[in-house]
C-alpha cells in the first residue's frame, strides 16, 4: 500500500521492484567488469539457471478463508527471535556496487531490523559496520585462512563485535572458475577491493613484513601504473605504503583459504569459540548428517550463487534431502530467493530462513543505503502478502502442505 500512496503524490520507487528489471537496472549503472562480478556465475551458467528452475517445480497451493488481517513473520533461530526469516547473505567486496560498500548495507539492514551476515572479503571492515548498527544483529561469515592464527583472529574479533553466530563457508576453498571475470582478466581482490577485514587485522598486518610471503609479478605496463593508484590509495587509507599494498594482496591469494579443510578442524573452530556455528554450502544430505553428528549448529543449503561449480544441483532441489538429514538442526537457505513468495516456498521446503544475496548488491548500486532498505521491504511485503493470501499467517507455520512437486 505504501508504493501505491506514494505514488499518488507522483513518487516513484527508487528501485525497480521486478527482480529481473532491478538486475538490468544496476547492470545499466555499475562499470562492464563490477557488474560481471556481481552478477556472473560459474563456467556457462548452468548452477545459477538451476537455482531459478528449481523454484517453477514447487508451485504454491494456497488454501481458502485462513487468512488474517495481521500476519506474523517472526522466526526462532539459534536462541534468538528474529522479525522475519530473512537475512542478508555475506557479500563480497561490494564496493564494486557502490562506495559506501558495507556501510550501507549495515545501516539498511538494522534499520528495516534484518540480521546482516558481515562477509569475510567485505570492504568495511566488521568494527566499523557493527559500530553503525547499534544493537541490530550481525553475524560473521568465516572463509578459514591456511594461516590458523589469522582465522582465530577474525572469530575473535567477530565475537568482539557482538556477533551471534559465525558462519564458516564450505563452498569457496578455490575460487569457481568465473569466465565474465576471466574475459575481463579482471578480480577486484588483484587491486586490493574486498580486503578490508584483512588490512585490519593485526595479525594479518604482522605478516606482512615476513619474508615468507610470495610476491606477485605482474607485467610492468601503464596498465599496472593504474592499477597500482588505486593500491596505493587504498594503502594510504589504511597507513600501509605500495609496497605493503602488494604484499597484502599476494599474502590474502596465498592463504585466504585452506582447500584441505576437513571435518576434524571443526573442533578448533569449537575450541576458539561459543558462538553459534553454521556451515554454508551444504547440498549433501551426508554432509548434513556429519555436520548434525559433529555437533554444529546450524546448516545453509547453498551454492553460492551459481559462483563455484557449473552444473551443480539447485539448492532448492537439495533442500528437502538435507532437512530430512540434519537430525533437527535448523537449516537455512540460499541462492536463487529473488522475492517474497520464493521465500515462502524455501520455508516450505523445511527452512529456518533465508539470505537474500544479488538482489540487495543491485538496490545496493543503484541508490545506496536506500536502495538496499526497498529491496528489503519489498521481499517482506511480498511474502506478508504471499503468507496472507496462501492461508498461512505465520511464517512459522508454513510447511510441506503448502507446496506440491511440479
Ligand atoms: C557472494 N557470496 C559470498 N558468500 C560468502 O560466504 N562469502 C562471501 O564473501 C561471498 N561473496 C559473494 C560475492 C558476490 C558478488 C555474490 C553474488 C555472492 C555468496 C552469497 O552469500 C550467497 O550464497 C549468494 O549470493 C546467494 O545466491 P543469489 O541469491 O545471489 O543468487
């Protein structure tokens, strides 16, 4: 109702509300390689057409006279009540959207009262978006440095600023082959973006001096002379001259993650902290079955968006598999929720909640801190809506009725 009364006084939403034409709308703004980042996925773009598919197959069927005038969309998770099942997903350097970045993002999110997923590879760093949220929930999501007492660092700090859970991302051991960033030979981390929760870090600073980091060698051309402005630019934010700038980009390419993970290093994760753990990535329902054995907290069915490996099963698809697994444990979800009633149909399928990925990077773009609040409102409006209309007024109570297999 508000969008319709606002437009009788002639204003419109800042934001298209279409999922698709809000995508066209920032890819129109964002420069050719940010808005390939953003938006592109991995090899042909197979995983990301089977998220979206995945949701033609489980149609909603409503029922009659349940409705109410009032809906509630409140969710319990891991010892909290939250004001709906949605959450931001952790997004990677998002100053490729917009320069306020996770900033932004961190304001929209506590002021439209929606947990923020603070990313590993964001371009604020987690002090200084928790600092501008007040008491509003945060979570942190952990890539697992090969460097362990770098990783121990980025939990405590998490801890620090008043985290409620940490969320260990499983899917992005290597980097998915990525062909839009490989045809533009371009990854913002190369030109120090996405780096932020790094360059302050006094752990990760402590390294950079040691000799044991590998040096990067790239062509000496005019093109690196640019590259290397905005490196050193971002240094002098930071206090760290070019040289510095280099060897924290070659230091964050050798160690951002540990390919070798492996079920036992959960327990020094279990050790370091009493945060909530939960895993993001699972589409195995023998993963789910490990991780509820290994005492985890929570699951996300994910597949990073389509941004890891070609032809991998739709997350929706894998949902109802590892809810049956997970022995209990709550199970959230991600890749491919573009609206409200795709929300509802992953609570359907047995989610706790869900994150919302792309599409706030794109209200993200195309008008900031604003932006990212319409694209919120909009997703719970459609799924108050949905909620009202399907006979379900609590979005606790939607379950397996509520949908059937296409
Ligand atoms: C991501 N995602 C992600 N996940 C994560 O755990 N840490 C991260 O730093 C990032 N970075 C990131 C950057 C960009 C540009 C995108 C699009 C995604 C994955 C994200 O959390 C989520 O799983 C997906 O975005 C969900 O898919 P959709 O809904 O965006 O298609």
């Amino acid at each position: 109702t508000g969008i319709y009364v606002a437009g009788l006084g002639g204003e419109l939403p800042k934001v298209p509300v279409d999922a698709g034409a809000l995508e066209r709308a920032a890819e129109a703004v964002l420069p050719p390689s940010d808005f390939a980042y953003l938006a592109g996925g991995a090899g042909q773009g197979r995983t990301m057409q089977a998220n979206t598919d995945a949701f033609a197959r489980w149609p909603i069927v409503p029922r009659m006279m349940r409705g109410s005038a009032r809906r509630d969309l409140s969710t319990e998770l891991l010892g909290h009540t939250y004001a709906s099942p949605l959450l931001l997903a952790p997004i990677g350097v998002l100053e490729c959207a917009h320069p306020e970045a996770d900033l932004a993002v961190a304001r929209a999110a506590a002021a439209e009262g929606v947990p923020y997923i603070f990313s590993s590879q964001a371009s604020v760093d987690m002090e200084t978006c928790a600092a501008a949220m007040g008491e509003a929930a945060r979570w942190f999501q952990l890539y697992w440095s090969s460097d362990d007492e770098l990783t121990r660092s980025f939990v405590r700090r998490a801890e620090d600023v008043g985290a409620q859970a940490i969320v260990l991302t499983l899917d992005t051991t290597l980097l998915g082959w990525r062909p839009r960033d490989l045809d533009f030979s371009s990854l913002p981390f190369m030109r120090g973006r996405g780096l932020a929760q790094y360059l302050s870090d006094p752990v990760f600073r402590s390294r950079l001096s040691s000799a044991n980091t590998p040096a990067l060698n790239p062509p000496r051309t005019p093109a690196l002379l640019t590259a290397m402005a905005e490196l050193g630019a971002k240094g002098a934010e930071v206090g760290l001259p070019l040289e510095a700038m280099l060897a924290a980009v070659a230091r964050f390419s050798a160690t951002f993650s540990r390919p070798d993970l492996s079920w036992d290093d959960l327990s020094r994760l279990r050790e370091w902290t009493r945060l909530p753990i939960v895993l993001k990535g699972i589409l195995h329902p023998d993963d789910a079955r490990e991780a509820a054995a290994r005492g985890m907290d929570a699951l996300i069915v994910s597949n990073h968006g389509g941004r890891q490996i070609d032809g991998s099963v739709g997350a929706l698809d894998a949902l109802p598999a590892v809810v049956a697994a997970a022995g209990g444990l709550p199970v959230l979800f991600d890749s491919g929720i573009r609206g409200g009633a795709d929300v509802f149909r992953a609570l359907a399928l047995g989610a706790r909640a869900v994150l919302l990925g792309r599409p706030y990077a794109y209200g993200l773009a195309l008008a900031g801190e604003a932006g990212v609040r319409e694209v919120i409102q909009n997703v719970l409006a459609e799924l108050d809506l949905t909620l009202g209309l399907a006979g379900v007024p609590r979005a606790r109570d939607v379950d397996r009725q509520a949908v059937t297999r296409n």
